[in-house]
C-alpha cells in the first residue's frame, strides 16, 4: 500500500505515525513545500516574547529523526503542484531545485493546513509587516526586533493570535495597538465576557480601536477607516485563516459550507482512497451535527490518528467537536466551549444564560473570582456552550464543562459531579456545581434569571420593574443599577410590604447570591414574578460599560 501526505504539521505527521504503528509493511511519504516539519504554531508568540528562549524547542523533530523511528520519508521542499487522480499520479516540484518528479499514490491524505488571510490593504507586502505562522515567520520576526528595536507595534485582528502577540511584545517593552473591525475582541465570545478582555488589554497598556479598519500601511503608519494615523514600526496581520483547498478542489473534492473539505467521520472526503485531516478539514459539532470548521493543533493530530488508523483498516471515528478554545491574555485566561448567545439562537434554541461569579478556591485561601456564562436549552436543559474569565482556575473549569457536554450532560447534571474538593483547590461548592445548580433552577422556573441584556431591553421596551439592590447602602451608593432603590437584605422582610406582589420584581446583589436570597423570600410572600438579575451588579455594570 502506498500512503501518499500532502502536509507534514501536525495532522500529517499523526496520520503516517499512526499508519506505520499498525501496518509495518505499507510506503508511506510525506510532501511538504515548508523548510519544517510538525512545529508548534501555537508556541510562536511565546518564542517571539523570550518565554521560549530557543525556536529548535518549538520544532523538536526533523525529517530524519522521523525516518529513524517510524520509517517514513518526508520531503521539505518539495510541492504537489498536479494531481491526476485517475491515474492516482502526482506531480511534485522540488522548491530548491525546481525539478518535477512524479510519483504514484494507492491512498492520499490533504493535509495541507490553512494559511494566514492577507486583508486586501496597501502596505501588507512591507518588510516590517509579519503574519504568525510558521517557523520562518518567527525566526524573522526574533530577527527584525532584535535589530530594529522597535518601539510601536499595530496588530490587525483580536483573534487567538493577535492577543497573544499583544501580551507578548508589551513584555517587550513595545507600545502596542490592536486594530479590530468589528466592536469586541475575540469574535467566539459574547460581548459582556470579551469586555474582561478588553478591560485586561487596557490595563495593561494595550490600545484598542474597535469598530475600525486598517486600509493602508506605510513605512511608519498604519491608517484606519476612520482616518486615524497610528505610528507602527512594525505590524503584524492577525485577522484568521483559510484552508488550503485549492489543489483538493482541482481534481474534484468537495468543499463544505464552512470551506473547509467535507469529511466523514472516517476524515474520508467524496472521492475513493482520499482522505482530508486537520486545518484543511472541516469537522462537526457534537451538539448540532452540523458542519463547524475550528482549526487547532488538537484537533488536527485527533483526525490524523483517525485517518492513519482507517487507512490501515481500524475503526475510529471522529466524534465531533464543541469548538473549545483557550488563551492567556496577561494574568487573565480565557476559555470557551460550544456555542455563544448568538450562535445557539441562529441555531433556533429557546436559551437560559447564567453567569455565575464566585472564586476558584476558598477566597480564605486567596482563591481569585470566576466568571462564567453558561447557556442551555430551556426544552431540555442540555448545555450549549460555556465561556469563562479569571486568573485561575479557568482552564480546570472548561474542561470539566467540555467533558460534561460532550457526553450530553444537562445543567442540572453538574450539582451532582462528584469534584475535587479541598480549600486551596476548589469551594465546597465548586463553581461548576453552582453553575449548573443556578441554571437548572432558571430553567424549572423556580429562580428565575434576567441577563443585563435582558433587563435592558425589556426596559426599553416600557416595561415597569420594581428593581431591588439588595446590597449595603454603602455599595448601593457607589454603584448600581440605575432604575433601583435600595433595600438590604436585612430589612427586606419587613420592606417588602411597601411592595407591590404583582408587579415583576427584579432583585439584585454584587454577584447572584444574595439576590437570590432576596427572590426566595419575595417568591414565599406572594409576590408573582420575580428576577434575579444574573451575574448581580458586577456583570451589569461590565455590561453597560
């Protein structure tokens, strides 16, 4: 058998391992028209802000040293410009040499990756303007750094990368401004959560022009749609990539909705004996069902393993994915899985949003505050997605959602995990816990929630509230919701009987808790349809900003 990869990151490189582990006597080859193999795209920020202090970390194996151990050759260098598929015949250009040799395949896998989206601006061919992709691009960008020592950075995009670029040269000292079309950072997350983003890039320095485009580099400038000038002595494109289908779509492979190739779950593409893996590939979501294209390293070894396995007659199948991200912006990190606000309503979901606010461990402890946004299915109380902010324990947190959701979990499924409990680790009501309790009550109806967005619209909307700070009058006096009066906790009881019971009631406190609390109490004396504002004042006001 004649195993034939186009594309020796890390897709490619899985597929051949896994190939060669179940059958020794198949010829497996690699082609890749890169200087390197099976690198870390996701590590180059860090080699860029000296917490990698050596590039040879970030690409640990070469072609020979995957001859030696699994007995496969990889060619660098050396391009597929033709494919005649009827004849199972590839065409391959030696990049260095420039010679054409062909080849003859029995199986051939894509694994061609996705390249970095170039805007259509004047300037993006300059020296001092660099993407982050590969091992070249960091090795020039180290270069251009340590002998222009530049002062003023632009990046276009607030993506994955773009933040961690940010972070990353603000370490080094370099004046930094983030460029972004649209008016959040972080396009995956809903807006009150990437307002922690922002809130953390700002603090640390980081300049950020939302709403707004570049539409012109010059030697020294970036110049934005609104006309503005940024000094720029070096410049970085950060606005996402796209799968390499051209050479697939020649001979024929079907592109997807997302315009990624279309697999199955055995990464088989519609024509015989040729597979598609990795950043090339689309994948599905475990939720829907349907198409969803999220390209990670993770993502790409897990399909290649399923294509080598396949090819060399295994059974593994790709599951899905929920389309799980995370990324440290300064002392923040920022995780999220499946589906944002939006996304779940386009998909014709009647949703439940939670945010919930408590400390990763006992706040006795230190323990650092949590924020979570959840979002269910109100019909069946299946979680749909999950986004989370704070300084610690955010990346245990998504996981455990990530595995809960993953294996069709329903808000109130999470109170009943059996966690990790010990005061420098966790609360004794763990965050996930909570999360899920809160949000299967919202759903039942017996706590009902109000995210701020809600709130806000319903006020617009002429609906006339009782809104109900159930805070110190203190906090009250320093903060709060613009419509409220102030009613503490401790005098509620007796208060509320200045109360109207039928009109709709909106409690509220600096986090949920006691505005909970506060909704029980009114619910036990009548009063018929009272709110819990989520996430309390502290996510309202994060809103309004």
């Amino acid at each position: 058998m004649k195993i034939r990869i186009i594309g020796s990151v890390a897709a490619g490189t899985s597929v051949a391992a896994k190939a060669r582990r179940n059958n020794e006597e198949a010829d497996i080859r690699i082609y890749d028209r890169d200087y390197d193999i099976s690198y870390s795209v996701c590590g180059i920020p860090y080699f860029v802000g000296d917490e990698v202090e050596d590039l040879k970390t970030l690409n640990p194996r070469d072609p020979a040293w995957f001859k030696k151990r699994y007995n496969v050759s990889i060619q660098t260098r050396h391009e597929v410009i033709d494919i005649d598929h009827a004849t199972k015949t590839l065409t391959i250009k030696n990049l260095d040499t420039k010679e054409t040799v062909t080849d003859t395949y029995d199986v051939l896998v894509f694994a061609t990756g996705a390249s970095p989206l170039t805007p259509d601006i004047e300037g993006t061919e300059l020296e001092h303007v660099f993407q982050v992709r590969t091992i070249q691009h960091a090795g020039a960008i180290e270069q251009f750094i340590e002998s222009r020592k530049p002062k003023t950075a632009t990046i276009i995009g607030a993506g994955y990368i773009g933040l961690e670029m940010a972070e990353q040269l603000t370490h080094l000292g370099i004046e930094v401004t983030i460029l972004q079309r649209s008016n959040q950072v972080m396009k995956h997350l809903d807006k009150d959560i990437a307002n922690h983003v922002a809130d953390t890039l700002e603090a640390h320095g980081v300049k950020l022009r939302l709403g707004q485009e570049a539409v012109r580099i010059t030697n020294t400038d970036v110049i934005t749609s609104s006309g503005d000038t940024l000094a720029s002595d070096i410049v970085f494109l950060a606005v996402g990539v796209q799968p390499n289908t051209a050479l697939a779509d020649k001979i024929g492979v079907k592109i997807g909705e997302t315009g990624a190739i279309a697999v199955n779950e055995k990464m088989q593409t519609n024509l015989p004996d040729v597979y598609a893996v990795g950043d090339v590939a689309e994948s599905f979501s475990v939720i829907t069902g349907k198409p969803l294209y999220r390209p990670l390293g993770s993502t790409a070894n897990k399909m290649g393993r399923i294509a080598g396995d396949v090819i060399t007659g295994g059974t593994s199948a790709h599951r899905g994915i929920l389309g799980t991200g995370i990324v440290r912006v300064f002392e923040l990190a920022v995780g999220q899985t499946g589906m944002n606000e939006q996304e779940a309503l386009a998909h014709g979901y009647d949703i439940e949003t939670l945010h919930n606010i408590k400390p990763a461990r006992a706040a006795y402890l230190g323990g650092k505050e949590i924020t979570i946004k959840a979002i269910a299915d109100r019909e069946t109380g299946r979680l749909l997605g999950i986004q989370a902010v704070g300084e610690e324990g955010v990346d245990k947190r998504i996981d455990v959602f990530v595995t809960a959701m993953t294996f069709g979990a329903k808000a109130e499924d999470l109170f009943h995990l059996d966690l990790a409990y010990a005061p420098p680790f966790s609360t004794t009501k763990d965050p996930v816990m909570y999360t899920g309790m809160a949000l299967d009550n919202a759903i039942k109806k017996h706590n009902k929630l109000l995210t701020p967005k809600e709130l806000q619209h319903r006020l617009e909307q002429g609906e006339d509230f009782q809104i109900i700070d159930t805070r110190a009058k203190a906090q009250y006096d320093t903060s709060h919701v613009s419509e409220a009066v102030s009613i503490p906790l401790a005098v509620l009881r007796e208060k509320a009987k200045e109360l109207d019971p039928k009109k709709p009631t909106l409690c509220y406190c600096n986090s949920g808790v006691t505005g909970n609390a506060a909704q029980n109490i009114l619910r036990n004396m009548g009063f018929e349809e009272v709110y819990n504002l989520s996430g309390g004042n502290k996510n309202y006001q994060k809103y309004r900003k």
